[in-house]
C-alpha cells in the first residue's frame, strides 16, 4: 500500500534529522520508497502508532554534534599509574567539552558530567526519558532512553561515568523504562511488546536481555509503570489504550498478563499501595489521560486496580484551561497530585497544577503554581521537600514544597541556553531518587545530565589569592576547605594536581589546621608556565574540584618572583585604541571611551577606584551584533612571556535566556594586526554577572614575542533573546622576573692556549644598579674576540667550537685579549646594541665570546662557552 504523501515528507524530514541515508536525485522514486520502506521499520511506525501529528516528531532537531563533560573520566584517564610520576597533560582540554561552547544558566544546580546521546549509543541521534538503578552492592547507574535502544551508565563515581551497554531495540522517539529487583522493564511506541533487561551482572560491566515480552493486546506501549510493593507492572497508552497489569511476583522475566482497563486513555501514571489509612491495602493509580488519545476530557483518573481483573474508577479530576494532561506525581503524604499539562505552554510561565487527592472519591482542583521561565511541561517528581520539573526548552526546575499548596522554585539548569520558547525540545525527564543525592535528567538532544543540587558539599577558597606568578623556588599556597555540613568531607582525599605541559602529577595537600591546606607547586623558570587545579571528594564518592570544571579548566601561573609593568593603561586617556573592524556587524552600542552610563546590562561606574573611563558598548543603544575594539601598537620585544591582565563587565541583564553567541572575544597579534590568534572567548557569568571580573592570561605559548604586538576585544551579541553589554577597564601588561643570576652552560672546545675559553661574570644583573661585567679566560694572548648575545640558548658545532647562542645575534665591538689571555666587557645596559636586543626586568638573554685562534689550525676561530643571564630590578 503506497505510504501517504504527508507522511512521506514527515518521515524523510525525521529520516534526516536522525542520519538515514536516502537518494537525492528525483529521478529515483522506486530507490526513494524502497528506503520509505526500510526507514518505516525504524521510525515510522513509531510515528503512526503513537502520536501521528505530535509536535514532538515536528519540533525534531539534529542531537547535540559535539562534546560532552566528564571531568571525572578524564582526570582519571590523565593520572600515572605510579604516583608523583607525570601523566597525560591538561594543556588544551578545555577544547575537550562541551561546556567550552555552550554554557548552561544555571542556579543553585552543579553539573557532574554530561553525556550527549552519540557518547552512550553511537547508533542513537537522541534520547527520551530516564530512571535509575542500585545495585545490591550500592552502586549507582542511570538508565537512559535513546532513539535505538536502552542504555546503561554507571555514575557511582558521579564526575566519570561509564557506559556499561546499550540493549538495542526498535527505533522510536518514546521510550519508558522502569525496574523492580535485579530487572529493567523498557517500553516503546513502536510495535514491541516489553523488553526485559537482566541487570544481575551489571556490576561486572554486563546486561543482557532476558526476554520480551508479547501477551496483553496491541505491543506499542507509552509508559511502564511499576508499583514496587505490591509488584505488578503496569503498561501505559498504546493505540489509545488505558493500562495493563503484568504479575511481576508469578515471574519477572515472563510476567503473566492479569488484567486491564480501557475505559480511556492513560498516558503516564503512578501506582502506589496503600499502607495505612482509610486505604490501607488498596492498589490505587493516579493516572493522566482522557478520551481520543488523551486530547479530551482530559484530567486525572484514579482507579482502583487491587482486582486486576476488575479495576474500577474512584474518581475522575479536572483543572481549569485543561489542554493535554501529561504525567504527574503525589506528593510524599499521597494528599496532592502535581499534574504537568504538556500543552498547557501559551507563552505564559510554565503552570503545574496541584489536585487535592487525600478523598479519592472528591478530586479537587486546589490551586496552581508556576515557573519563573515559560517552556513546556513534561515530567516531574517528588522528593521529600522538594519537586523537580523537566520543562523541555527550560531544562531542570527545582522548587522548593515546604509548602505544598505554593511551592517556590529555587533552582534551574537550562539545558537549552537559547530560548525557553514552548517547543518540544530539551529535557524530557529526571530522576532524583539516588541514595547518594544525585539528580539525572535525559535531554533529546543532549543526552544524559548528571547533577548535584544545592551547594557543592566541598568548596575552596584561596585566604591569600591565587598566584598568576609563582616564586621560582616553590610557591606555597593556601586553601580554604569548606564543608556544607559538617562531615561531608572524605578526610585524606585532599589533592593539588599541576602539570608543567609534561604531565598532571598529585600530591597531597599539606592540612595545616582549621580547614587550611597548603599546596606547593614545583619550582619553574621565569615565565615557565604551570597548570594546576586542587580537588578532595565528599564521603558520597563526589570529587568536587576548584575550578569546577577542572581538569578541562585550571589555573594557571608563570614563574617569576615579581614582575614589571610593560603597559599601563587606566583609559582616563586615549592612549591610541582603535575602534571597528572589517567583520564587524554591529550597527549601534559599538564601543566607546567615557563615563558609562548604566542599565541593567552596563555599569553605571568604571573599574579604576579614582577614575571616571572605561571603554564601553552602550551609549544609549543597545548591542546589535559584534564591535571590535584594537590596543595601541604594544613593544615588548624582549620580554620573556609576559602576562596580560584587564578587567571586564559582560551581562546581558539578568534575564532568563542566552544566546550561545553572546561572547567576548580576546585576540592577540604580534604582527600590527596582519594575523589574529584567539587567546579566550568569554561568557556571561552568571554568579558575578553585574559586576567588574578580572582576566587574566599568559602570552601565548609558541607565538614570537615582538614589538609589533595588539590585543584585540570583540563584544558580539549574537541574537535578539538578551541584552549584551560589555565593558573593559584598567588594561595591564607584566613582565615577570625571578631567580636573578647567571650560570655556565654549553661546551668550550680546547684552543692552542689551553682546554678553552670561559665566560663568567661580576657585578650584579640588576637593571639598577648597571654594574653586569663579562669576563673571558685562557684566551690567546693578544687574539682578537667579539662578545654577542641572543635570546635562545643552543649548542651546535661551528668552526673549532660551539655555538652557543640561537636566534637573532647582537654583537659588541670587537677586543684583544691581555696578556693574560683575558678579555672583559662592561656592559651597559641602558645602551642596548639594538631595540630589539633591550634587557628588561625578567628578561633572560644568553651570551658567549668568539675570537681568533690561527695558532690552532683548522677553522682558526673558537668561541668560549655560553652564560646565562638573568636580570632583575
């Protein structure tokens, strides 16, 4: 039978969105429908059986294409084997997840890991809805619908998941899973029946499918429902059906088919037994559903399904504007039923209706509550005190039902930055039910999030501040450890990790009492840059880290015992900044140097504590598109790896949405502007949005330090969702220096006065005190010699000796040795041979003497060895 022209272009829109493979030339309709053919055993009978025109199949947009987040995994995969002894590197991870291009709003909710569909189950392009498991021997896995099958992740270790496996299965966008023992239950719209997962041996890294099951009418199936007490499991929907109850005590891997009601249609439900009360004893469900497929009469319906082979109706509930009722949850007391309506989203916040059920003979509609976001409401649960909402585009609510007439939301991971708009993407469901406190929640796109809500149980803090130069013997530096309640800290898991580009490496951290430690990182050259983060784990097996998201980000610090200032620049005046550039869009709130006027996005006063300017991007216009604002040409030729530091505004004023392009963009050059590199892009922080944060960075390893060098700001707001404004003030460039001495290094060859020439020196390298002088012995008599310098220190054979020195040469006058064989140089350091040859504070240059020797035959000329200089103030 042909399939109908509307569902041709539906099911090649999702064969698309989902990566199926079809020709592309019209003129192969037979090649097109045989693929229609094959593409309905995967994905259109899910489409016709379950919802034909659900928004759901609509709204579908490709999954998530790049990383996710497993800081956990990776630090674990970065670690020695043997501890103290380097391991893989954390230079450049942060290009390794996906929280270093998207950021998540977020309140009061921290993310542990973050697994896009493709990571669980490569054949899958999406996931639907989620539930959880614990071992017998406590460990903890999430299970997650996905497009092709059910997967398995064990989060015990909540920061380094790992996918245990995946049981396949029909495609289908709806899948619903459920456990009850040492099983899980997975349900699907397509034509199944239930599949039934042994998960016995998952703690040995196996689950396999025990059986599936067939009895019980038509095989698609919405929702599987299991009252864990009395043990029957319960099919939801399915080709308009009501539910269906399966014996799961008789036998859980082939539960009989007992019992059913079809008087209308049931969505979701949830089936409780009665313990006490005036319904001790009774099987009650407290379901979601109505007539013509849930679409009207639509409401609550609670049945009593004690007889399974006479379920009856105790009472049908109704709510004001009803449009679609979804799924719902009672509240820990079974006195209120929390109903999400899924088209209930009209552009207004988000509602969850709250229906009096303590008579389950009375339904009463008592009040309603609402979000502070505008989405769809999808799945929610209750926990103690408080209710967890996945609300699609608005991602995970959490409120707060110490009062539960009126519960007040207190948190919120957005899982789709962009917009909160009522479509049907995002996050479709969670589970809090974990003993260690550990929330999941499934996303379509995005795959499975694992979070913690409320403050991190371990915190740090830095008494003393973070270094951006540590001393070149061995900075010490101490950290506050903070518990949220007392106890929450796994005493001895104290940890400093760093990597100086070879390798992490841990240590312990030092406790010196009163929740201070010390860490200590390992001595460095000036300007040698180290990575480091510190991290210790809660006594619920969670490693909470500083910075959070470490070992993808870390800190950073150059060595150096103190530094000089290269560029200072307060912007009270124009120093030469430049505005605008050839790809810039923005077409008002472009930048502008002054007292800036403020709003909800923009400062009302600049950084400097005695200044009134700043460089700002809104002058009674707000910020369309990307302005680029250039510094004046900056020399710092000479300079070893200096450190660049600015403070920065960016906000888009506390609104709810965010654009992913919103950004602050940072660029340096080192060529007057002919070619750009990207040093950090930087996103609207929303714990210190509002406010002056300072920046900071190293001069980019591997690119030449010249005197040609501009730094480059570009503000973009990407998309009409948010204001963005951005600010910039007090711009600073510092040149460390430390450890100031000089040392011999490379080879003397032998001469024909002696075993060589060699090069020491007096004096100090104080810049100062200018007192540096290079002494030269066993030299010829009476042979000439030239002193020179450079920045690079080698060893290469070259006429009878060894070049020592490496990059561009600067060379004194030329000398002849006493008749001592000696030969000195006072040098002058504030009369450099050359610009480019200039010492500065923390400047390390390299210096060697060549000179004449006829008397020994071959080339007839040598150089001494090399000297290493450092210098200081």
């Amino acid at each position: 039978m042909p399939i109908p022209h509307d569902k041709v272009h539906r099911c090649i829109r999702l064969a698309r969105i989902i990566g199926f493979a079809l020709p592309t030339q019209p003129k192969q309709p037979h090649a097109m429908h045989r693929s229609l053919a094959l593409l309905s055993a995967v994905t259109l009978a899910a489409v016709a059986l379950a919802h034909d025109d659900d928004p759901k199949i609509l709204h579908r947009l490709p999954p998530w294409s790049g990383p996710g987040h497993a800081p956990g995994s990776v630090l674990n995969n970065l670690l020695a084997t043997t501890p103290g002894t380097p391991g893989g590197t954390m230079f450049g991870l942060g290009d390794q997840t996906g929280t270093g291009s998207i950021t998540f709003p977020r309140k009061g909710v921290q993310l542990l890991s973050w697994l896009p569909p493709e990571w669980i189950d490569p054949n899958s392009k999406g996931a639907n809805d989620c539930w959880g498991y614990v071992s017998p021997s406590g460990r903890e896995y999430a299970i997650i619908g996905l497009q092709m099958g059910t997967g398995f992740v064990e989060i015990t270790d909540p920061s380094a998941p790992n996918v245990v496996g995946v049981i396949p299965n029909a495609g289908s966008l709806w899948r619903d899973i459920k456990t009850f023992g040492t099983y899980a239950y997975s349900v699907t719209e397509s034509a199944v029946g239930v599949q039934v997962i042994d998960l016995a041996q998952i703690d040995s890294g196996v689950v396999t499918l025990a059986n599936t099951v067939t009895t019980g009418g038509v095989l698609d199936t919405h929702n599987a429902i299991i009252d864990e007490v009395s043990g029957y499991l319960y099919r939801a929907g399915g080709t308009g059906r009501g539910l269906r109850a399966y014996d799961l005590n008789a036998d859980p891997v082939n539960p009989p088919f007992v019992g059913q009601w079809n008087g209308r249609y049931v969505h979701d439900a949830q089936v409780v037994t009665y313990t006490s009360g005036p319904y001790a004893g009774r099987q009650i469900a407290f379901c979601c559903g109505g007539l013509n497929n849930g679409s009207s009469m639509t409401g609550v319906i609670v049945l009593d399904v004690t007889s399974k082979s006479n379920m009856y109706v105790r009472d049908y509930g109704y709510y004001s504007n009803p449009a679609y009722s979804h799924q719902g949850w009672l509240s820990p007391d079974r006195q209120l039923f929390y109903v999400n309506d899924e088209k209930d989203g009209t552009g207004q916040k988000t509602r969850t209706i709250v229906m009096d059920v303590s008579d389950l003979s009375n339904l009463k509609h008592t009040t309603s509550f609402y979000s502070k976001a505008r989405a769809i409401s999808h799945n929610l649960y209750t926990k103690g005190n408080r209710i967890f909402e996945a609300n699609y585009r608005a991602g995970l609510r959490v409120f707060d039902s110490t009062n539960p007439l009126a519960p007040t939301e207190i948190g919120w991971f957005d899982t789709w930055p962009s917009d909160d708009a009522t479509r049907f993407n995002g996050l479709w469901s969670n589970y809090p039910y974990f003993p260690s406190g550990v929330v999941i929640g499934s996303d379509l796109e995005k795959g499975l999030f694992v979070w913690w809500i409320g403050k991190a149980l371990v915190s740090f803090s830095y008494p003393q501040g973070k270094p951006e130069l540590a001393a070149v013997a061995g900075e010490k530096i101490q950290i506050k450890l903070k518990e949220d309640t007392p106890g929450d800290l796994q005493v001895g898991s104290e940890r400093l990790y760093y990597d100086l580009g070879s390798g992490v490496i841990e240590a312990p951290l030092t406790a010196l009492g009163a929740g201070l430690y010390e860490a200590t990182l390992p001595e460095l050259d000036v300007s040698q840059e180290v990575r480091w983060f510190v991290g210790a784990r809660s006594t619920n097996g969670i490693l909470w880290t500083s910075p959070a998201e470490a070992p993808y980000s870390n800190w950073w610090a150059l060595g150096g015992d103190g530094a000089v200032s290269l560029f200072d620049d307060d912007i009270e005046q124009d120093q030469g900044w430049t505005v605008g550039s050839s790809t810039d869009t923005a077409l008002s709130g472009i930048w502008e140097r002054g007292d800036p006027p403020g709003s909800a996005a923009e400062p009302s006063e600049d950084h400097t504590p005695t200044g009134t300017d700043c460089w700002f991007t809104d002058a009674g216009a707000h910020l369309t598109g990307k302005t680029t604002l250039t510094s004046p040409l900056l020399d710092m030729s000479g300079s070893a790896r200096p450190i660049v530091r600015f403070w920065y505004w960016l906000s888009d004023g506390g609104g709810f949405f965010q654009d992913a392009k919103d950004h602050l963009t940072v660029r340096i050059s080192n060529d007057n502007g002919q070619t750009w590199q990207k040093v950090t892009r930087i996103k609207v922080n929303y714990v210190a949005a509002g406010d002056w944060i300072r920046h900071s960075f190293p001069y980019p390893e591997g690119l030449a330090v010249t005197n040609a060098v501009r730094l480059r700001l570009e503000a973009d707001d990407g998309g009409p969702q948010s204001e963005l404004e951005a600010a910039v003030d007090d711009v600073l460039v510092l040149q460390p220096w430390g450890g100031c001495d000089w040392q011999s290094y490379c080879v003397a060859a032998p001469n024909s006065a002696g075993s060589g020439a060699l090069i020491s020196a007096s004096g100090s390298t104080s810049l100062s005190a200018n007192n540096l002088v290079l002494d030269v012995s066993g030299l010829p008599v009476g042979q000439f010699g030239m002193f020179f310098y450079g920045s690079q220190a080698t060893q290469v054979p070259v006429m009878d000796g060894f070049l020592c020195v490496g990059g561009p040469l600067f060379r004194y006058p030329v000398q002849q040795a006493d008749p001592s064989g000696n030969m000195s140089l006072a040098i002058d350091l504030n009369t450099p041979v050359a610009q480019a040859g200039r010492v500065f504070i923390g400047s390390e240059w390299n210096y060697q003497l060549w000179y004449r020797d006829q008397a020994a035959g071959g080339a007839g000329s040598n150089f001494s060895d090399g000297l290493q200089v450092r210098f200081c103030p």
